[in-house]
C-alpha cells in the first residue's frame, strides 16, 4: 500500500535509537518536561474543539480524463502525472483524518479518527499531569508515538507518509513570555539536529507569513532540509497562544488554567509546540550520511577501481555501534574467542558477529550499514590477549587489550 513503510532490522534500531536521543535531551536532561503515552484514537469532540475537523484540509483536484486525483498546490506543470492532460475539476477541501469506528456498530454515533498529530492528549491531560507531577509553569508535556494523515499526494521516499511517527513537546509559558520561549526552543530544536550528524549548511529556517499561518498558530518556524529533491519541512515550532486550552475547555466545560500561588495569578496559559516528524529526521540523517567513495579505500578493496559507500552515522544513533570479526573463518581458537568477545561487548553495546566473507568484504559491509567500529580477532590475539580496534572514519587502527576494551569504546562513544 503506498506510503506505508516497513523498517527492517536495521532501520528499526537506527530508529529507536533517534528516539532514544530526543528522550534524553528533551525529558531526561530537562528540568520540567514530562513523558506521556496516550492512545491513537480519541473522543470525536476532540476533534471539533482543535478545529481538525473544520481546518484539516488540503485541496483536490480530479484528472477529468482519468479520474486520478491529486493535491491541487502538489501538481506540477498543472498536468496530471498518469494520462499527461490538464483538465481538473475545481479543487474541494479534503479532510486528511482517517475515519473508524468503535464498537460493532457502523454509525455516526460509532464514529472516530485516528489522530493526525499526538498534541491533543497533552492539552486534554494538561490539568491531571500539572497536578500529578506538581509542575509550576514553564514546564512542558512531550509525546513520542505514532499519527495518521490520509494524504492526496504521497512520495519521496519516507518524506510524506500516511503513517508515521512524531516527536512533540507543549511547553506551556506564561502570556506575554511566549515570544522569548519560541525563540529558544527554535535554537534548542535545531542544535539537535545538528548534534545527531545534520549539516548546518543543510538547514535553513523558514518563518510562515502571517497570512499563511494554521488556524491557531500566531508565529511558526519551519526548520527545512534540503532532500535530494530539494529544500522542504523537516521539523516545525509553532506559538500556539492559548487557543487549545480554551478550546478544549469550552467543549468539556471544564477550566484548563492555571493558577500561580505566588503572583496569586490565574491564566490560560500560552503553548510553545516543537514538532519532529521522526522518519524524515531519520530520512535526513541517512542522505547526510552517505558518502561514496570513488575507487574505494585500499584497505577494503581488492581493486582500486572499485566503488565503496560510507554511512557516516552519529555514533550514538548508529544501528551497530560494533562489529567482531574474526580474522579468518573456520578456525576453532579465532572464531571462539571472536564468540567470547561479543558475549562480553553485547549487553553493553548494540554489536554484531560477523563471520560470513573475507575481512575486506566485512568491513565494506559494516561502513555501508554505518558501524563506527570494528574489532578483528586474528592470531596476535590468542597469544597476546590483544585485538584491532579499527574507526570507521578515520580507518586508523590500534591494538587494546581485551580486559580494557570495554572502557576504550564507552570514551570513544
């Protein structure tokens, strides 16, 4: 089906392990931002106090010829990709909300959607996770979970997906404090993508006109990359202003302020939203990654005509962060104690055993999948105790000894 992605085992790790970093700077190593998991299906008034079912949209269009539809600001050269005509119907709003049902019935009293962004559940649970965890504004509610959106027009890859993942954060300040707030967290949401292996060169940040902005945004920065397709959206900031709570407030006819026992003030507050659409940070990360090297690197190559790839992944997010390779296969004291240094590695490292190929075609192999080390277990190594320690980047190689392996790659990570 199209634009649904599986990932495999690689890009499963590589993944988790981008996720793993946004926990760690954003909610882990930040005072006042909480973690909460909610399900992907909500009330349908939900939807109508946000204003996703009034606002949602984008805008189709329908070939006349061949009845394909398109996203109508999607369509290039005005002409239909399919049949080549440039007939269209008058475009229509499109709502991008998937519908269900809950229940064994199939009606309008049955109905709901699958959430298009993972933000409203932290303004819906603003008042019980302020009151469970005792926050004091600023403080901020993040959400990493998966969000749906039946797009007209799909492609590049992983770039536009009808199912994907988001990281979000609702930072709630108060009214007056928001522009200070918007500014830092623009600067704080790009030092992170430029922590993870992004290009600064490759970013760009693009304010929408006020003209364009959503419905409740009163100023949003768009953090763009430049894809091999050009320059688009990577992740966004927007200023929310207070509009959620007092939408969802009025729909539920329950306050959602907040009240400082200090000042002895009470006030919706105002909500700074970063958003990060995990797979195109993933997709970014992997096109400024790539490195082809012309004739290869003599190391790994039996032919200096030959053509290596390099992914030169962050350490930290890489799938594999180290390789053991035996020197040689099929030799019972090699590949042993290959198996002995990998069970000691493993539950401290994502590691791989790799046995299968000559040396040069295992190392070729661990650079394209972005490995940053490799250890060869060869015969100096039975009698020394000792193993090659090989960096992906530099190629350079030394020798550490078993018992101080494990203290080497924590540094070096």
């Amino acid at each position: 089906m199209e634009a649904l992605w599986d990932y495999g085992p690689l890009g499963s790790l590589m993944k988790n392990n981008i996720k793993k970093e946004w926990l760690k700077t954003f909610v882990q190593s930040r005072d006042g931002v909480v973690l909460i998991d909610t399900p992907v299906i909500m009330h349908p008034k939900t939807w109508e106090a946000s204003g996703h079912l009034q606002n949602f949209m984008d805008p189709l269009v329908e070939c006349k010829n061949c009845h394909a539809r398109f996203r109508a600001d999607f369509l290039k050269e005005k002409k239909c990709s399919q049949c080549g005509k440039n007939e269209f119907t008058k475009a229509q709003n499109f709502n991008l909300m998937f519908k269900t049902f809950l229940g064994p019935v199939e009606d309008a009293a049955h109905l709901a959607y699958l959430r298009p962004e993972t933000a409203q559940s932290m303004f819906t649970d603003f008042d019980l996770v302020r009151e469970t965890m005792r926050l004091k504004i600023p403080f901020g509610i993040a959400q990493i979970g998966h969000a749906f959106r039946n797009e007209i027009t799909t492609g590049n890859f992983t770039f536009r997906l009808r199912e994907f993942e988001q990281a979000e954060i609702e930072y709630f300040v108060k009214p007056g404090e928001d522009e200070k707030a918007f500014e830092e967290w623009v600067d704080d949401w790009e030092n992170f993508i430029i922590k993870l292996g992004i290009k600064k060169e490759n970013l760009r940040r693009y304010e929408h006109k006020k003209e364009d902005l959503s419905h409740y945004s009163k100023r949003t920065i768009d953090i763009e990359y430049k894809y091999p397709f050009g320059w688009a959206e990577l992740t966004g900031i927007a200023n929310r202003t207070n509009y959620d709570l007092s939408q969802h407030a009025k729909f539920s006819q329950k306050e959602l302020n907040y009240f400082d026992e200090e000042t002895k003030e009470r006030y919706v507050p105002f909500v700074i939203e970063p958003s990060l659409g995990i797979d195109r940070l993933l997709l970014a990360i992997l096109c400024d990654s790539y490195e082809e090297i012309k004739g290869g690197r003599t190391e790994t190559t039996q032919s200096v005509k030959e053509e290596e790839i390099v992914l030169r992944l962050n350490k930290k997010i890489a799938p594999i962060f180290v390789a053991v390779l035996p020197l040689v296969k099929n030799k019972e004291p090699i590949t042993k104690k290959a198996r002995e240094v990998y069970e000691k590695l493993k539950p401290h490292f994502a590691c791989q055993n790799d046995e299968t190929g000559s040396i040069g075609k295992r190392y070729r192999r661990q650079d394209e999948i972005g490995t940053p080390f490799c250890i060869t277990i060869d015969f100096d190594t039975l009698e020394k105790n000792d193993v090659t320690l090989r960096d992906r980047d530099t190629m350079k190689q030394e020798r550490v000894k078993i018992e101080e392996l494990m203290g080497t790659l924590k540094e070096k990570l």
